[in-house]
C-alpha cells in the first residue's frame, strides 16, 4: 500500500499496487525498495548507478521530489535492495490499470 505524497500525481496514499518479484526493473519503472530510514519505498529507477560500496544498484527518484527522499538523499541503491517490480495499481477499482510512466501518462 502506498504511503505518503512522494509519487504523486501518478500514486496517491492508499493505493494498492500488483508487484512481480521475479522482473528485472528498466529504466521508468516503479520499483519497491529498501531505502534509509524506512522498511520499503516506492520509487522510481532513474538510471543504473554504482553504489558507494562499488555494487551495482539503482539511481531511485521521487515523482514529487518535494515531499519526498531519494536518491538524491540517500545515493545509489544496491541491486539486492531492489525488490520488485510495480506492475499495476489493484485499488482503488476506479484506478485499477497500469501504472503511469514518469510523465504521469
């Protein structure tokens, strides 16, 4: 479920979202992550970044960047942090379809 404002307008909180725990992220997708300070996040994949610790991992990005911490906070995150893959919003019924891409379409 979603918390927060950080992806809005695309995800608003309480919306729940189908995920794929076997898909590899692309470059625009929506990912749930294990970012600082918090048990999972969803976030965008930006780009493919190294983290500090030399490990290949995910530049994560906020769709509200104001409201929200990232990549930009917290650096690169490692591959093994990158759970799964959002593949659709489930609830509420009235928004039941994919996810938007970074441009909110």
């Amino acid at each position: 479920m979603v918390a927060g404002d950080s992806m809005r307008p695309g995800l608003h909180p309480g919306d729940r979202l189908l995920v794929d725990y076997r898909r590899r992220p692309a470059p625009g997708d929506l990912v749930v992550a294990r970012t600082p300070g918090r048990p999972v996040s969803v976030k965008r994949a930006a780009e493919r970044r190294t983290t500090e610790l030399g490990e290949s991992g995910w530049w994560l990005l906020s769709d509200n960047p104001a409201v929200g911490t990232d990549s930009r906070t917290f650096g690169a995150v490692a591959d093994s942090d990158v759970v799964a893959v959002v593949v659709r919003r489930i609830w509420p019924l009235t928004c039941r379809r994919a996810v938007p891409d970074s441009n909110g379409a």
